[in-house]
C-alpha cells in the first residue's frame, strides 16, 4: 500500500508549524489596533473598520476581515504602551474626538487644555489616548490640582500623562497632610444661649405631648367600644329573624 501512496506524498515542510492566536480588532482613530497593550498599525484599514490578528511568538499579522488578505507585519512588543505607526503615518488632522477632548480639557481650565492642544500638536491623534487620561483625572482630584499639574507640565515640558498623574497625586497628599496638620479649634460647650430654651419649657412642651397621645389614644378606646356595642345591637349581624305576621284564615287580611 505505500509504494501505491507513496507518488503522492510531498516533501514535508522545512519550518514547523507557527502556533497562533487569532483575534478581530477594531481600527482606532488613530489608524491603529491593539494588542496586548501595544498598538500596530493597520493601514491601509480604514478607521473604524474590523481586522483579524494572528498572534505568534514574535510577530503580529494583520489581515483583512473579509477576505483574509495579509496588511501588516509586525514585530511584537514585549513593553506595554508601545506604539508601532510610523511617522509619516501618524494622522495630524482633528477629529470630532479631538474636538471632544479638547473641550473636556478646556472645561477643567486653560493650562489642561494648553497641555492637550501640545499633546496632539506634537504626537497627532496617537497623543490622544493620553489627552482620555488627563481629562479622566479631574473625576479622581479637584479640577484645581489638575490645572496646577498641567502648568508643571507645560513649564518643564514634559508632555506624558503619566508625569500630569504623578505630580495630581503629590499635590493631593500634599492639600491632606496640611488638612491634618492643622490645629483643630476647640468650640466652649454652653448651656446659656438665647437660642436655647430653658429646661422647664421643654420639660412642659413633653408634657403636653405626652398628656395629647393619651387623649387621642382613650378617644380611639371609646370608639372602638361603640362600634362594637352598635354591631351586637343589629339583628342582621347577631343572626336573629323576626316572625311573620299573622293573617286571616278567610280574607288573607294581615291581623293588626
């Protein structure tokens, strides 16, 4: 049997077979997907659309949803955060969501909103997923310590979020400690206020309130008990029947 299998058999292949995950992506703003993490261009995919990713060991494989066709080879990342898009890709132009964030910036105060228009001014939509950030901080701090990191950033020029949240999060313990810190002014207990009442008044006001439940609760007693009297009194309710009236045995006439 082998010798008449054996014509079509073929040469088995050099590599082995790559093991893969395969998942389907949706193309960011930005042009990009992510994975992992990381984020891989997937021109020419346009924005919004759906890709499949094969992910090997060492590398990323972009391919079209519908037909399956390789777009883009990757090497892949192992640092979180990576962004794999090459400059002259990077789209400059606003969106509505740049539009968005700007205005969510700018509602937080003028410097948040200075560091997002240089954030997008120097990375292009991909500064935006860092833009999301600093505009989230301001439902964590005070909008006011945002503001001041913002100015810290933008005076250092150091446009990263991650710098905007770690100088949020040391001017937030900084205000906490001198609200620990300051001394806590002990308020003199009175009894003598002319907004306070003498003791006998409330004492009396009690009194009044205790005699007017008592009132109210023997009025309720009394009704209860005439109720009760009047229900025994009625003859339906007691089950009692009042005879029929006689009658002449010739006329039929009743008999008063």
């Amino acid at each position: 049997m082998f010798q008449e299998e054996k014509p079509h058999l073929r040469p088995l292949p050099v590599a082995a077979f790559r093991i893969f995950t395969e998942v389907v992506r949706t193309v960011c703003d930005d042009t990009t997907v992510r994975v992992d993490s990381s984020y891989y261009a997937a021109r020419p995919a346009p924005i919004g659309s759906q890709v499949v990713v094969r992910i090997y060991t060492s590398t990323i494989e972009i391919r079209d949803h519908r037909t399956q066709a390789l777009l883009r080879i990757h090497s892949r990342m192992a640092r979180p955060g990576s962004v794999v898009l090459p400059n002259n890709e990077r789209p400059f132009n606003p969106s509505r969501q740049t539009a968005f964030l700007l205005s969510s910036a700018g509602s937080i105060g003028p410097q948040t909103k200075a560091l997002c228009q240089q954030m997008f001014d120097t990375e292009g939509r991909v500064g935006q997923r860092a833009m999301w950030g600093i505009v989230g901080l301001s439902r964590k701090y005070p909008a006011r310590l945002v503001e001041q990191a913002g100015a810290h950033a933008i005076g250092n020029r150091i446009y990263r979020y991650k710098h905007v949240r770690a100088t949020v999060q040391r001017l937030f313990e900084q205000a906490l400690e001198q609200v620990t810190a300051a001394p806590q002014l002990a308020l003199p207990l009175t009894q003598d206020h002319p907004l306070i009442r003498p003791a006998a008044e409330y004492g009396e006001l009690f009194s009044r309130a205790a005699a007017a439940t008592m009132a109210c609760e023997n009025s309720d007693d009394v009704a209860t008990a005439i109720r009760a009297r009047g229900a025994c009194a009625t003859p339906a309710s007691s089950g009692a029947t009042s005879a029929p009236a006689a009658s002449h045995p010739l006329t039929g006439d009743p008999i008063t």
